[in-house]
C-alpha cells in the first residue's frame, strides 16, 4: 500500500537575495554577498492541517510562504505539492496550478487595489482561473499528443541501437571502450585545471590579500610562494601525463581484445531483425486523451454573483460589492483578502500575518472564521505570524524559525507547553501576559538579531543564547527528533540538556525597590471627581 | 494630598472633517499624580492617541476641535495657552514616545545631535536664555550628576540660535553634551554608547532607534512622560528588551507616565492605575490589579476574555459581538450597549454615570470607577 504524499513538502529550501556588488567591493577584491532569508528548510504539510510559522521579523517566514506560492524563485531545494515537483512548472502551465494555493497578504492596505471595488477584487481571481480552465481545456490533449510523440521518438531510437549492438556486437564493444576512453580524458583535463586555478587563487590571496585580509607578505616570502607554485603545478602535470600514457596502453590493449569477439549467425540475426521490427510495429501503447470541457468565458454578471455568493463566507454583507476598500475598517479589509483567497477553492492558504494589524476582539472574530472555514472545506493554512497566541488558537503543528532556519517543530502543545530549543524558551518568556505579577519580571536575553548576510557557520542562536557552549559556534545544529516524541524537532546541540529548563528562568524577577510605590494600588491614586 | 501632575478634565475633542463631525475624545476625566504610570488601553479608534496627543496640543487644529473640558498641566489649563507658547511646554514640560521610531527621529542627523538638541533647549530654560511656560515643581533628576562645566567661550554652539545671548550666557562645545549625551545612552542601556553616537538612524535596529527615542525624552527632563504604544512596533523579544529598560527606568526616574498600549499583557506589566477606552470614552479606571481581577464593565471584561490562550479544541473563542461604532453616528445611551451582553431598555436611553465609583468588597480600594449603570452584576457574565 502506497501512502499518500503530503500536501505539500519543502526540501532544503532555500532562498537567498543576491546584494549588489559595489565599485569598491570590486576594486577591493570583496567576494559577492548574499542575503540569507531562508535557509534549509524542509517541512511538509498534510490536508486539512494548520501549520504555523513563529518568529521574530527577519527570520524569513515571509519569505518561506512566498516560496512556497512561487511568488519569490527558490535559490535551491525542492518543493511538492501534491507528489508533483512545483518548481519545474513555468508559463502557462504555472499559471494553471496557481489556483491550489492562495495567500492572504499581510498589509492589508497595501494589498487591495484602492482604485478597484470589491467585486472586482474578489473576482480579478476568478477571471484568471477562468482564463487559465480555457486555456487548460484546450492545451492539456496537445499536451499529452506532444509528449507521447517524444516518448515513441525516443523508444524507437532505444530498440535501434539495442538491434545494431545485438547484432554487431564487436562494433558496439569498440564503440564502448572509445566512448569511455575520451570521456576519462575530458573528465581528468577539467580536474587538472581546477587544480591549477584553485592552487593560483591560494597563491594570489597569499601575495595580494584583499584591503580587510592579512597584511602583505614580504618579497622573499612572495618569490618563495611563487616558486612553491610553479614546482606544484609541474609536478602535477608530469604526474597526469604519466597516467594518460598508462591509460592509452590499456585503452589500446583492450580494443585488441574485442577483435576476439565473433560475428553472429545468420539465423540468429534475422530472428533479431524480425523482433526489432515487430517491435517497431508495436510501438507504446496509444495515450487516453481526456476530454475536458471548456468552460465558457466568464462575464461580469458571472463573476458579480459569485462574489456575491462568497461575501457571507468570510461575514461581510453581499451588500458592499461596490464599495471601495478605504470604506472598511482594518477587519473588513482582511477579511475581503479573505475572500479572495476563497474564491478559487484552493487546497492551501498562506495566511501571512493575517490578524496582526487588527485589534484582540477582532482578531478573535477572524481566527474563529477561519477554523470554521478549515472544518468546512477541509482547505490546509500556513499561518504565518509573530503572534504566539494566535498560532497556539489556530495550528496543529508549528515550526519556530530563527534566521532562515527552523529551529524546532512539533505539534502545538509539545512547542508551546514544553518548548526545548532555548529561541523557543526565549520567545515565549518574552510574551507579555495580561498578568499583573509579571510587573516585577525582567527579560534577559540580550542583543539584537544578527545579521543575515552571509551567516557564518554554527548554530545562528548562539551569540545570543544563554546556554552556549564552544561547540555551537562551529557546528551546524541539525534538526533531529527527541527521543521518545518523533513529531517533535530540535535544532539544538544541548537539545536533551536544556529540555526540562522552564521559559520562566529567563526571566528574573527582582524585588520590589525601596519607597516604590509600583505595583502596590493600596497607595492608591486620588479619584477623579 | 500632593498636586497631580496632569488632571484632564472632562476633556471632548471632535474632529470636523468633510465627511462630518467625528467624536474622538467625548467627556474624559483622568487624573495623573506624580510618580505614577497611567496606563490607557482600548482598541484602534478609540481615541488614546487623539487624547496623547492632545495633552501637548499636538493635534492640528483644525480638523480637531477642542470642544470643551480642560487639561490641567502643574496647575495651568493647557487648552487656551496661545500656539506660539506651546513649544514651551514640550520636551522639559511634557515629554513624549511615540510609536514609530523611525518616523520620530530625523534621518538628516546623527543621534548625537538629536539627543544633544533635546539637552541644549533644556540648559537654555533652565538658565533662562529661553523662556519657560511654568515653572512648576523642580523634576526629579535621575543622573545624579552635576553639569558640567561649561569653558571655551570661542567654541561653536551646536544650536545656531540666539547667538549674542549664548555668548552672553554661557556655551557649551560638542564635547560637554557628548557626556551628557552618552549619560542618557548609558541610562537606556545601549552597550558601546561611543560608536551609536555617530551613527544615523537608519543604520540602527528597531529597539535601539526606540531607546534613543526615550533617551531624548528622557533628558529634557520632562515631569511628564507620554508614551505612545512605544513597543508596538517591535518585535516580541525586543519588545520584552524594551519593555524590561522601561520598567526599570519607571523605578529609577519616579516620573510621572501616561502609557497608551493597545496591548493589555503590556500596559499590565508596566502600569499602576488603568484605563479602558472605548468609543472615545473613558470606560473604566483603576488600580490595574483591581481592573485584571475583576472588571467592572462589560467591553473590560469581553476584552479581556477575546485574548486567544488556549487551543483550537475550545473553538470558538469568545469575541464581542457586533463592531465598533462609527464615531460620527454614535448610538443613543450607553455607547457599547448594541454589543453587551448585560444591556436593558434603560442602555439604549440613559448613556449612564460617568465613571462612577463601584463598590466593591470590604477592604478593596475605593478607587476603581466605571461607567455602566449594571458594574455590580458584571461579575456575573461567562
């Protein structure tokens, strides 16, 4: 039995934002920068679920769900949604898939168009769907047309040189050695120059170093690595001419050998030749070619009453479809962004800070919708936000990122309840809480996010983390499993070690001040009259 | 029973725009003593930063309106003081936070000469080069430190002003503010204060640009303090980075705060007394502990039940019903009587007491006021 492959599925994500290089940077020999938004992600989301995405701004959550969508081109990594490999899609073909996955925007000013009204927001998706379920309907037989032909070429092609080797099979012997004779040339040509060029670049940082480097050597110490390159070079030279002499005399020996090969029977050759032509004949088995129904152009009436149908999902009256976006409040405007998402029946929505401009009680009115609408339509989010609360109201499972990785993932409760990794701890002592008691409580971990250009190796917490040792400045955390509770990652050298340390201890609490009178309402304030 | 240091009383500002006549700030009372952080809570629109900045007069006039009510700072009404005489009373009188630390700071300028501008204007009142608005009572001085001397006559002012009356008096060089300036720094808790010196405020993080926005209210020496939603626009660890500097400096400054969040886990951390705004008005106030423990007034309540906390298997979550109302068609009565769960026939009339006192049990604090004709059975909802 095969298991069904998750929704979707990131692998090593990366994406990196390339920094323009200077003239001084060139003139200085600085090598291209980068910066490192996200780095290395791998996470995988199943339908129906709510994954959620923590941390601070900068740590590339954004940037994950816009990979995600295929709104920003991965730098590396792979990404599946469905089983299908998404970042091989492109054109048309792209457009087409685009529907199975909405985002809802953060800014939700900046997100509708100001000059538009709210049927012509909400539809502008529609009218492409439509738009690309035309051109589906007509493009997808081509399509299977195009790619059985290629396929048949290329079988053909196959069952030829299997006939010639078959039945010439000193040729096809002669032609293997050769083949591979040229290709190890090739092949140990490139390695002899990449060795020569790595090998001149070590000698040229050595005796120039670039303006921020080490101080230049003095000339003796310059000739003498001048001529350490030289021999090097030499002595690496003679030795590939050595080899490739050795290798043409085996070469040539074994081309000898196939001369020994005898010739095939007559019979046998047109038996041969009759399956290859039978074969031939056959050729692969013909596609079924679907028939897919075009639907018809969509109009504005079409469009206007589907809005209309869609409005009440999200709470709004289908009243406002000419209004415009400045005539709603904050809530109002999310949830028009909302319904946008909605409106193409996606099987995944990003929901990039979706509550994070709106006050608590509304904030509370949105979240419940969208749980609703998950129980509904059984539709999967990502929901990205720096609000702890809302992902613990709204997610199955939560990953907490930091500087472009994920530091720990896991379900809700194990991350909230029992977080491990010492970021998490950090994130969640530094919540302010609607509880007086905290008053006299101090938050210790220090220091700004460091930045992302081009980060250097070892875990990215630890000039930061309270718990550091040596080793977490070299080595890169991997993100394991903890024993015992394999849904629940870490990425953290000290994973077991710190676990049972509570997010409380990062805070310290200080007594109260001499002849302060904070905290104590019994000292209490003159009533207004 | 010592004078307070801000009393707003019965304070009403419209704004008069085309689309008609808004009701930002309708009938607040609000008493600010000295050395105590009033916190102020309520959702966007309610109108907490019309009433921050109005206490300035910060708000351009027009569109708002100050329609009645007086704001009473050390003993002078604010509101009919002439505009020409306001900047007096901003910086060494009334020092303000604001929001959005990249937007407050001026890019043009090093955060030296920002601090040492704020630092400049409060040597020229203190020595009278500049004319003050009121005395009042001496502030606090929290750098426990003498001034320093002040030498070289010849040396340039940093503040091109009143030259004759600064040579006249007394001038200061780059290198007097620079110790005071890295003072403040040091008091807001910036490590290697001489580098943030001459850096511009683009080239700082979020919550550093934030500490030099305290650090230039800090040092005009203001007797009080209005802080804007000043970690709102921060990020959570940083947020708790600043909001740890603004507990502290609270015990160590003992000034007098206004503390606008719309943030309740915030504004309990960091206030004494609390107020809810909603609709313009002043809802509830008192100590926070009482108001955590146990509101007196329905949207209080409702408000602080709509924090999420727990997880999706207690959906849904409670939320208030309804939506806020627009401010130039408020409803007849009690404001939040559309949305409340306790409303009767006499909401939708009477608009109700303004903040009265509410009994509560033996031994508690008289001070906790709402307005809401049924604060008593408050209690009593989920």
């Amino acid at each position: 039995m095969t298991i069904a492959p998750p929704l979707l599925e990131t692998e090593g994500v990366a994406k990196f934002f390339p920094i323009v290089r200077t003239v001084s940077d060139i003139v200085t020999g600085r090598k291209a920068r980068a910066i490192h938004a996200v780095d290395g992600v791998s996470i995988t989301v199943q339908a129906g679920e709510t994954v959620g995405l923590i941390g601070e701004s900068g740590s590339g959550k954004t940037t994950l769900g816009w990979v995600v969508a295929r709104l920003h081109e991965a730098t590396s990594g792979a990404i599946r949604f469905e089983g299908r490999d998404i970042l091989a899609l492109e054109g048309a073909e792209l457009r087409y898939w685009r529907h199975n996955i909405q985002v809802v925007f953060q800014d939700p000013v900046g997100s509708l168009d100001p000059r538009l009204t709210v049927w012509q927001i909400v539809g502008e998706p529609l009218q492409a769907q439509n738009q690309m379920q035309r051109w589906f309907a007509t493009h997808e037989p081509k399509r299977i047309r195009r790619e059985y032909r290629i396929a048949s070429r290329k079988e053909r092609n196959r069952l030829t040189r299997e006939f010639q080797a078959a039945v010439h099979p000193k040729a096809a012997a002669h032609r293997k050695l050769t083949d591979d004779y040229y290709k190890g040339v090739t092949e140990r040509a490139k390695l002899l120059e990449a060795d020569r060029e790595r090998w001149t670049d070590e000698y040229q940082a050595a005796v120039s170093p670039s303006r921020d480097g080490p101080p230049r050597p003095p000339a003796a110490e310059r000739q003498k690595r001048h001529a350490e390159l030289l021999a090097r070079v030499r002595d690496r030279t003679t030795r590939a001419k050595t080899e490739e002499k050795r290798l043409r005399v085996e070469y040539r020996a074994a081309l000898k050998q196939t001369n020994q090969i005898p010739p095939v029977p007559l019979p046998e050759r047109q038996r041969l030749r009759d399956e290859y032509r039978a074969a031939r004949k056959r050729g692969l088995p013909t596609p079924v070619i679907p028939k897919i129904p075009k639907p018809p152009r969509i109009n504005r009436e079409m469009i206007r009453a589907k809005v209309q149908e869609a409005l009440p999902l999200v709470g709004l009256m289908p009243e406002i479809l000419d209004q415009y976006p400045h005539e709603f409040s904050g809530g109002g405007r999310q949830r028009i962004s909302l319904a946008r998402a909605l409106i193409v029946n996606p099987k995944l929505i990003v929901l990039d800070e979706p509550t994070s401009a709106l006050d608590v009680a509304v904030q509370a009115q949105i979240l419940n919708r969208l749980i609703e609408l998950q129980r509904e339509r059984g539709l999967a989010y990502i929901l990205i936000t720096h609000n702890v609360a809302a992902v613990r109201f709204v997610a199955d499972r939560v990953a907490v990122m930091y500087l472009g990785q994920i530091v720990e993932l896991g379900p809700v409760r194990q991350v909230l309840e029992r977080p491990v990794h010492p970021y998490t701890k950090a994130l969640l002592a530094a919540l302010p809480v609607a509880d007086v008691r905290r008053r006299r409580t101090r938050f210790r971990i220090g220091g700004d996010i460091p930045t992302l250009i081009d980060p250097k190796p070892g875990c990215r917490f630890a000039p930061r983390c309270p718990f550091v040792e040596e080793g977490c400045h070299t080595t890169d955390p991997p993100l394991l499993p903890r024993p015992g509770t394999p849904d629940h990652r870490v990425a953290c050298l000290r994973a077991e070690e710190v676990a049972d340390i509570s997010p409380a201890s990062l805070l310290e609490t200080r007594p109260s001040p001499a002849g302060s009178t904070g905290g104590a309402p019994a000292a209490a304030a003159p009533s207004v009259s | 029973m010592t004078q307070p240091v801000l009393s707003i009383e019965h304070l009403s500002i419209d704004y008069e725009v085309g689309a008609g006549v808004f009701h930002a700030v309708s009938d607040v009372s609000l008493v600010v003593p000295p050395g105590r952080v009033v916190g102020i809570v309520g959702e966007t629109g309610c109108g907490k930063s019309t009433l921050a900045q109005a206490i300035p007069r910060l708000l351009p006039e027009p569109p708002a309106h100050y329609r009645s009510g007086k704001i009473i700072f050390q003993g002078t009404d604010l509101i009919p003081v002439p505009r020409g005489k306001l900047p007096q009373v901003r910086g060494t009188g009334i020092g303000m936070i604001f929001q959005e630390p990249l937007n407050s700071l001026n890019p043009a300028f090093r955060v030296f000469d920002q601090i040492a501008e704020a630092i400049q204007m409060r040597h020229w009142r203190e020595e009278g080069i500049l004319p003050v608005f009121h005395p009042g009572p001496t502030p606090f001085d929290y750098t426990h430190r003498p001034l320093p001397e002040p030498i070289d006559v010849l040396s340039r002012p940093i503040v091109p002003g009143n030259a004759k009356a600064a040579v006249a008096k007394k001038v200061r060089t780059r290198s007097d503010f620079r110790k005071e300036v890295l003072e403040y720094l040091r008091l807001v808790r910036i490590n290697d204060p001489e580098t943030i010196l001459d850096l511009y405020p683009h080239e700082l993080s979020g919550g550093m640009r934030q500490r030099i926005m305290i650090a230039m209210a800090l040092s005009g020496k203001p007797a009080l303090l209005i802080a804007d939603e000043p970690t709102s626009a921060l990020d959570v660890t940083i947020q708790a980075q600043v909001l740890t500097l603004m507990k502290e400096l609270i015990d160590e400054v003992q000034a007098s705060i206004l503390y606008i969040s719309h943030d309740l886990g915030v504004v309990a951390e960091t206030a004494d007394d609390l107020g809810v705004m909603y609709a313009g008005q002043l809802v509830e106030f008192g100590p926070v502990a009482d108001i955590f423990e146990a509101p007196r007034h329905p949207y209080t309540k409702s408000l602080l039940r709509s924090i999420p906390t727990r997880y999706k298997t207690d959906w849904p979550m409670p939320t208030i019903p309804g939506s806020v109302p627009n401010l130039s068609r408020l409803p007849r009565g009690c404001r939040f009587h559309p949305r409340c769960a306790l409303a009767k026939p006499i909401c939708a009339q009477d608009p109700g007491p303004v903040l009265r006192v509410i009994e509560t049990r033996a031994g508690a604090s008289s001070s906790h006021q709402a307005s809401c004709h049924f604060a008593e059975e408050v209690a009593s909802l989920p």
